[in-house]
C-alpha cells in the first residue's frame, strides 16, 4: 500500500527535526537528565514539527535505551508505539472531541498506570478548540497530574488557550521552516525517492509551503505522480499556480499603464484555470520584494523569490517610484481581501489592475502622486533630465491638506458645539444666568487645549488588525484629543456611515484603549472638501506646463 511521502519521511528522533534546534537540544537534555515537566505547549504555524515532536518526547521518555535524549526506535516500546500496538501514548484531535465528556472520559483512563510504558502521553493537538468546560475539566487533572501522566498540548493559536491552562505548561514556539532547510529536505527526499529535483524547483516548493514541512512535502509528492523529472514549469502546471513570468509581465503592465495587456494575461490565466486569488497572492509577494529592494537595497534575508530572479526584480524595481509600489501594495491588499469573500473572483481583480493601470480612473491621494509623478517624468525628458519648468515646492504643499489648518477647523467647531451645548442647557425662555455659566473666553481657552493625537499612527496599525475596512477608509484623518475625548477629522464620507453599524466603534474604541492605555470617547468630524478643487487645480497646472513644453499629454 502507497503511503504519503509526508508520513513516510516524517522525523524519527529529535535529529530528524529541521529548523526547530532551539526546541529539540532543550527535550534532549531534559530526557538525558530526567527532569521532564509534566506538561508542554507546542504553539507554531502548521507543518512546523508541533505534532512528530510530541510524539518523538513520548517515544523518547518510554524508550529502554534512549540515546542522548532520543528514542533509539529498536526497543520494544518504540516499535510497540510506532505501529500502534502499545496504546500508553494517546492522540487527541480537538478539533472533533472537544467537549466536556471528552476530557473526563481522558481524566478517569488517566489514573490508571501505564500498561507497558512508564508514562502515559496524552497529545491533544489543536487544543484551542476545547470548549470553556473541556478547559475547566481539564485544568482539574492539570493541577495536580499523577506522577505517571504527562501531557503535550499542540495548537496553532495559543491566544485562544486560557492562562489558567498555560501557566501549568512549559511553553516551546515552532519557528517556520526555514527556506534553505526546507530545499536541502526536498532534494534529500527526492534523491531517496529516485526522481530528479532541480534546486530551482525546491525553491519554489519551498516558497511555497509558506515554511510548511508538511506542505513542501505533500506538493513535492504531488508533482511526482505527474513526472520524476521535476522542474519549475513541472511544479507551477501540477500546483495550478501562475507561472513566475506572469508576475514580471504583470508588473511591467502596470509600470506601463497598459491596462489591455494586462487583461489579456489575466483571461490566459483564466482560461487555463488558474487561482486568481493564489495569483493575487503572488502579486502582493511581488511587490512587496519590489518594496524592499526599492527602500533598502540589499535584501537577501528578506526576500523569499528565487534565487535566479533576485537580478530581474533589481532591475524592475528601478522602473517603479516607491510612492506607485506602496500604491500598488494598497490596492492588491484591498482586493485580496474582497476576492476571499466574492464569487466574482475575476472581475475583483481585472477591477484592481485597471486602477492600477491607470490612475486617473482613481481618485485617492496615492493615485494623485503617481499621475503627478508621470508628468514630472515626462517633463523632465523634455528639457533634458532637468527639473520641471515651473512646479514649485509650494504648488506641491498645496495639493495636500495642511493638518494646521484641519486642527484649526476642528478648534474652532469644538468652540461652535460647547456655545450649543451652552445655550442648550439654559432654560427656555429664561435669561442665562452668566455667574453659573461658564464664560466664552473660558470656553475659548477650553477648545484651545485641543492636542493632536501623536499616537495616530500606532492607533491606525491596531485598528487595522481588528477591522481593516475602518482603518482603510481612515487613511487620511487624523486626530485630536480634548479632555476624555478624541476627535476623529476625516474627509471620506463613509466612515462616518460605517462606524454606526454593526458595533464598528468599539473596533475603534478598543485600538484606542490598546494604544494609549485608557477609553475615550469618540466624536467625529468631517474635513471640508475644498482639498480636492486644489488638487484639481494643480493637476491643470501641471498639464498647462507640459502643454506649453510642446508635449502632448492624454486627459
């Protein structure tokens, strides 16, 4: 019977293990000086070693002749516990016995001593999945285990793992595989195997298991029922990903403003049945190499491309601005996450690559930079590699709204709304009382403590881990803070629509808490939209320039 290449070839001793050294000498010592704990948390992304681990540390402590912390996997009780004969080591997956009777069936079997072995192992693997009363139940046996009870508890998501349970564990962090590790596994297995893998095909294996062992090895296996004679293209036709030249004749699309050319490459893709979300995907991976390169040179750690394409992503990069590859990063990240939730997977991103492709179809600021960019290029081609004729530093300043003049604003409506709140509060048809009120220059010195919120930026980055569609249409606000509130200037119109449904403001409340260590509450202003008749009026100035330079310029 054909068993899978990632079973066949999974670690047997703590040796085996790739990438996890920091993990594997710590169990090693441990076993080869008897002082285990009685329970362990494996936490890491999936395929990083979580699972063979737990079971090589249950071998290992049971083993009647470890060598230096390792099973040696010829005793009775290796076998016995390999080919499943000695039932002292139980696996649990959590994700299907995740209820309270579960875990108390495990606490009545756990005191009964060992049949063969001299502990008994309990590994529940994916252990986040227990409900609040598996938890509970489990604590119980955790507190206060029999000597001859041990437990590995493995989970990809240690957040959700309650500390009461955590505390009781000794705690071990699976890192990715590292690409290197994973390509020297891969040719060692295919070699073993009697297929031929080209370095250049484990790479891109490598790459794409997403450091992933498990993954490396299930997509190498995948490609060897199709050929044993394993390259690049083998991979990207067995995998169904688009080929890397796609990904170069994209980019060159968009660096091109060549929108048609684009669209044709996406409809060959299509039509060969392609992944357009896996495709987006790879794009974002793309550009993200273009960014880093682009900002800080020499980047090998970095980057995750092939080796062979480091020298054709150097020489794109330089036919990119970083404000147009940031402006790209955006836009693909934005359809990625809209392409995993639509059915309509193609258009969302012929979509995208049309506004990335042309920039005057797209109103937002980052697509202002990069027309303004493109005619300053073509200006300065004109005279000769020289600067613009006549765009001014301060022309430029204008194109942006000034956060003094927006602070100012929002100062002098906080002065409006306490006059309102003033007169609102006397009543009707009375005369204020001016000894009990406070006076207008109080209220003035009042609305003139208002702070800008420095922490904006940090607030932003937290508000988009926990709602990226607040945190998008926040991009150009900013915000100040007035005794215990916080004043939100915005000038998209839909975030004030957005933060009244379905509990969004407490997104924004909670990034504020997280950030700044304390509540506030929040009130919200629109920016007035007189940014925008600046903006139009230096893209007119820019095209006058370049209409009196002689050059033809498409509107």
């Amino acid at each position: 019977m054909y068993l899978a290449l990632y079973r066949k070839w999974r670690p047997a001793t703590f040796d085996d293990v790739i990438s996890q050294s920091h993990i594997t000498t710590t169990l090693k010592n441990q076993i080869s000086q008897n002082k285990t704990a009685h329970a362990y948390l494996f936490t890491g992304s999936r395929g990083t070693g979580k699972t063979t681990c737990a079971k090589i540390f249950a071998k290992a402590i049971n083993c009647t002749n470890p060598q230096n912390g390792n099973p040696c996997l010829e005793c009775r009780v290796c076998e016995g516990l390999e080919n499943g004969s000695i039932t002292d080591v139980v696996e649990i997956d959590a994700a299907s016995n995740n209820g309270v009777d579960d875990i108390r069936e495990l606490r009545e079997r756990a005191h009964f001593t060992p049949a063969f072995c001299s502990y008994r192992v309990y590994i529940i693997d994916e252990v986040h999945m227990l409900t609040t009363q598996a938890f509970n139940a489990l604590l119980k046996i955790m507190e206060e285990p029999p000597p001859h009870v041990k437990f590995v508890l493995a989970t990809t998501e240690a957040h959700k793992v309650p500390v009461t349970i955590l505390s009781r564990c000794q705690r071990f962090d699976f890192k990715r595989i590292k690409v290197e590790d994973s390509v020297e596994r891969l040719l060692q297995i295919a070699n073993a195997e009697g297929a031929q893998l080209e370095h250049g095909a484990a790479e891109l294996i490598a790459r794409l298991s997403d450091g992933a062992m498990r993954d490396a090895i299930s997509l190498l296996d995948q490609t060897m029922s199709v050929t044993n004679d394993i390259t690049v293209d083998a991979v990207t036709q067995s995998v169904g990903i688009a080929g890397r030249e796609y990904l170069f004749s994209l980019a060159d699309c968009i660096q091109r403003q060549d929108s048609a050319a684009a669209m044709e490459i996406i409809d060959e893709l299509y039509q060969g049945s392609k992944d357009l979300q896996r495709l987006c995907e790879e794009l974002i991976e793309h550009f993200r190499s273009l960014m880093l390169i682009k900002s800080i040179g020499n980047v090998d750690e970095f980057l995750e491309s092939l080796s062979y394409e480091k020298e054709e992503i150097e020489n794109q990069a330089q036919g990119f601005s970083m404000g147009g590859i940031l402006r790209c990063l955006s836009l693909l990240q934005q359809c990625n996450d809209r392409i995993a939730h639509s059915s309509g997977k193609r258009i969302e991103l012929e979509m995208c690559l049309i506004k990335l492709c042309t920039p005057e179809v797209d109103d937002n600021q980052d697509a202002l930079l990069s027309r303004i960019e493109k005619l300053e290029s073509q200006l300065r081609e004109f005279v000769g590699g020289g600067s613009p004729p006549s765009i001014r530093s301060d022309e430029m300043q204008v194109a942006l709204p000034k956060k003094e003049e927006r602070q100012a604003e929002a100062v002098q409506s906080i002065k409006q709304e306490k006059e309102q709140e003033r007169h609102k509060d006397s009543p009707p048809k009375q005369k204020i009382d001016e000894k009990n009120s406070p006076p207008k220059q109080e209220i003035d010195e009042q609305a003139e403590q208002l702070s800008p919120v420095r922490e904006w930026p940090q607030i932003m980055a937290e508000l988009g881990k926990r709602a990226p569609h607040l945190k998008g249409v926040l991009e150009d606000s900013i915000a100040f803070t007035h005794g215990e509130v916080i004043y939100v200037d915005s000038p998209n119109a839909m975030f004030g629509m957005l933060i009244k449904k379905d509990g969004n403001a407490k997104y924004l409340i909670d990034a504020v808490r997280q950030s700044l260590g304390r509540e506030y509450r929040i009130r919200l202003r629109k920016s007035k939209p007189k940014v925008e008749k600046t903006q139009e009026n230096l893209i007119d100035k820019l095209l006058e320039n370049a209409s009196n330079a002689g050059i033809e310029v498409e509107k």
